[in-house]
C-alpha cells in the first residue's frame, strides 16, 4: 500500500468521523426544543440555561440510564423573555421511549381545568404563570424555574404522573431559531390563512407578508409561530396542538440538514431563550439514543380525549374550561407512555363521563347559587382571561369548593355536591354518580364567605380569614381567585 493511499484511508476515516460528529451535534440542537439542550460543546452557554431542579421529594435519577422510558416536560411560554411570569402557551410531555425505538409527544390542553397545589382550581395554563411570580426565601422571583416545577407538580397531582426533566422555550426565541435554519414547511389550509395573518400583525416588529395561498409552503419564523398559535378556526384547540407538534417535527427535521456553520449562532440564539435542568452528560446520552433510533417519526397524543372531556364551555368565574374525566384520561395518558398503546374510544366508559359533566353541573349550580350568578351573565369575550399573579405579596384565595362550606342539596337530588377528581386513578374520590353522595370542603380558614365572586372574568374580593365574616359586593380592587394564599 503506497504511501497516499495511506493518507487517503486515514482522511477518509476523518471524514466519517467529522461527520458523525456534526450528526450527532445536530441530534443535540433538536433535543434543545425536542428532548434536552445539549450543547455540551459550548460550556460557556451552558452557565446561562442549566438551573438545578431540587423537588422536595427528590428521585434519584442516572444520567447514563437511557434504556427503557424517559419523560421530558417541554413548556413554550408566551412571554418575551424567559424571566418575566408568563402563561404556559404550549405543555407537551415528550416521551424517549428507547424498549420500542419512539418518540412520543403528548400534548395537555391549555383550558384543562385541574387542581393547581396551593392554589386550586384553574386552568393548567396557570399554574406556570403562579410558579414563575413566587418569590424565594431570598426574596428573590424564583421565575421559569419556580413555572416549570409548580406545572411539573400540578400534572403529577392531576395525572398521577411524576416528571422531574424540563425544558422551557420562549416562544419569540423559537421564532429567530426558526428564521437561522432558513425556515420551515407547512401545509396551509383556507380556514387557517386569515388566523395567521391576525397574529403575525399582533406581532411586534413586523417584518413578515401575509399568507396569500393555501397548501405546503415555507415559512418564516414569525409566520411558523403564528401557524402555531392558531385556536378559533378548524377544531379549535384539538387541532392547535396537531399544528404545534407539526412546526416541533418539522424543526427537529430540518435541524438535522442545518449546515454545521450556523451551529454556533443557534446555540447562542438557544442560550437566551431556553432553560432546562437537563445537564450535559444526561443529554448527551439522550441525543446519542434518539441518533440510533431508527427514525425519527413522532407518537401523538392528547390530552384530554375528545370522547373523555365531560364539559366544553363556560364554567363558574374561570372562562371557557375543558372539564374532563381525569381518571379515564389519565389511563389514557399512562396506556400511551409506559405500556406504548394507543387509545381505543370503543373502550371509554361514556356513563363515567356523564357522571362526571353531573358532578360537575351540580358544583356549578351550587356555586351560582351561593353568589347569585346566572349562566346567561358570563362574558364570552372573557374566556381567555387568566388571573395574574402578584410577585410582591401574597393574596388569599376563596375557598377551593367557591363558598363556605355548607352542603346544599346537589341539582340531581343527592346529599351533598362533590368537587370532581382532581388526580385519576391513583385511589382518589371519584365524582358521585347522578343522585349520589358527596360532600363539599370547607374553606381553610373556617371563615364563611358571601362575598359576591367577579362576574364575566373580573377581579373579585379577598375572603375572610381566621373566621371572619365578609359581607359586600365585588370589590375590583382585589385580585382574583387563583392566587397564593397566605401562610
């Protein structure tokens, strides 16, 4: 063997090499908005995105096991910086499911009405904004970190579901990630053509055309975010999650083709607007896993089913609510994980879910009731409205059951309303059947409480505490439901 052809074996060995290496460096930049921010290669970056998660009941977790199932919670956020408090815009759980070579993304419904820790009942969307406003023992706004480990707890208390791993992108950033890897295609329906057009003009800064045609096109960033945000038009908010799984799958396609030059730009774009407690060695293991898989093609999921939400609409002083069976859906949930099954709707229980809008109907009768609020009165226009949090003290919230405490005969005819499941099938009580028992909880401080609640998505007035009794109409001035109570 001459000399050259010695050299050309080594050289072309290199190049093998160098470009598994830009493959795998790839793999690193979709794991940023898919799986994990791995950009182990630039430690410097590393310093602005990695905060350490410390739950109160920490599990122990390996950075080097990758076989079997690992769960992701990746939150898109709707404010402009990851600091300031902000909704949860977008909560998908993306599974690395390594025994069947998948990945899975489940996506959670943002009016999903559950059971926030210490705060009660809300949307899920909530409880990122109440996480992101506490402040710790230092004073100090805990921010995404504080967002991400209240909407990892409230999922755990609400689907009997532990994750431990987050990545929060902010929206606005995924937008200039979008504009460095030159775009991204999707296909445009006629009814989705004026949606984007309202939020791209809603936009600050505009510098993007209108959508004139329909079909697959390319897409800029801010056009791609757009496409994403859209929830009045098709089947609503079903089909925006289908649309944001779709801009996350075509990203993580055409990072994967990005020319290695503008890794470096991505990465720094990614160090603004990416937080995760992911550290680098996990990543890593986790990008090499999703580089073997055979493809790259995702699982879907939603929750809730269409079949399993007991209520679409209005519901008490909390704006257009999905209120659902938790229990079913979170088998549903558990089913598509762990035991890779997809769900059947021939096997929902559809008296279950009757049951459940009854619960539901009864809790709603009695709380209108006690505050006098007729359905007709509730404000459409309101629906979206979520309570903001106040970072600089605490506030008290009513009672989780609305009153104060006092069973009034259910709309069915039972001996008591009972708040419907807040966790599912992990031995909770379930909502009585129609005409069942139940019973309503009292509020924590003791105290009765006839204020009249905000109507048509207003503030409302702070509840009696340590027994007092509050009497008076709405005071505007208060904050509304949802916030911390005091300790």
């Amino acid at each position: 063997m001459s000399e050259n052809d010695s050299v050309k074996r080594k050289s072309s060995k290199k190049k093998k090499r160098n470009k598994k290496k830009i493959i795998l460096i790839s793999i690193l930049s979709v794991l940023a908005i898919i799986i994990a921010t791995a950009w182990g290669y630039y430690n410097h970056i590393r310093n602005k995105i990695y905060v350490e998660y410390k739950p109160e009941n920490k599990k122990e977790v390996s950075y080097n096991e990758v076989d079997g199932i690992t769960n992701v919670l990746l939150i898109g956020t709707d404010g402009r910086t990851l600091d300031e408090p902000a909704r949860s815009d977008s909560i998908i759980i993306a599974t690395l499911d390594n025994n069947n070579k998948k990945v899975k993304l489940t996506s959670i419904m943002r009016d999903t009405l559950v059971d926030i820790p210490e705060y009660g009942e809300n949307k899920i969307n909530a409880a990122f904004a109440f996480g992101s406003s506490e402040e710790d023992d230092k004073g100090k706004l805990k921010g995404a970190e504080g967002g991400a480990a209240l909407l990892m707890d409230t999922i755990e208390q609400n689907f009997d579901l532990h994750l431990d791993k987050y990545i929060i992108v902010n929206f606005w950033g995924f937008e200039a990630i979008i504009d460095q890897i030159g775009g991204i295609e999707v296909d445009i329906k006629d009814y989705e053509i004026d949606e984007v057009n309202k939020y791209i003009g809603e936009a600050t800064g505009v510098n993007s055309p209108p959508i004139t045609k329909t079909g697959l096109q390319k897409v800029n960033g801010q056009q791609a975010l757009s496409y994403a945000r859209i929830r009045y038009v098709g089947n609503g908010n079903f089909e925006r999650g289908e649309r944001q799984s779709k801009v996350l799958h075509e990203v993580a396609k055409k990072l994967k083709e990005v020319n290695p030059l503008k890794y470096v730009g991505i990465a720094n774009t990614l160090s603004e607007q990416v937080k995760t407690n992911i550290d680098i060695p996990e990543a890593l293991n986790l990008a090499y896993t999703i580089y073997k898989l055979p493809s790259l093609d995702f699982e879907q999921l939603q929750i809730p089913q269409t079949e399993l939400i007991a209520r679409d609409n209005l519901y008490k002083d909390r704006g257009w609510c999905l209120l659902i069976d938790f229990e079913q859906n979170s088998k549903v949930l558990h089913d598509f994980i762990f035991n890779n099954k997809l769900p059947n709707p021939e096997e929902f229980d559809l008296l279950a879910v009757e049951n459940v809008a009854a619960a539901y109907n009864s809790e709603e009768a009695r709380y209108n009731s006690m505050y006098n609020i007729k359905p007709e009165e509730y404000d459409d226009k309101n629906k979206d409205v979520i309570p903001d949090p106040t970072p600089d003290k605490d506030v008290i919230k009513p009672p989780a059951n609305g009153g104060n405490g006092t069973n009034n005969p259910p709309a069915s005819g039972g001996n008591g309303t009972t708040k419907p499941p807040a966790s599912g099938g992990n031995g909770t009580t379930n909502p009585p059947a129609s005409g069942g028992n139940g019973t309503t909880n009292p509020p924590a401080s003791g105290g009765n409480e006839t204020t009249k609640p905000p109507v048509n998505g207003g503030n409302e007035t702070t509840p009696p505490t340590n027994g007092e009794n509050n009497n008076g109409n709405v005071n505007n001035s208060e904050k509304p439901q949802g916030e911390k109570p005091n300790q």
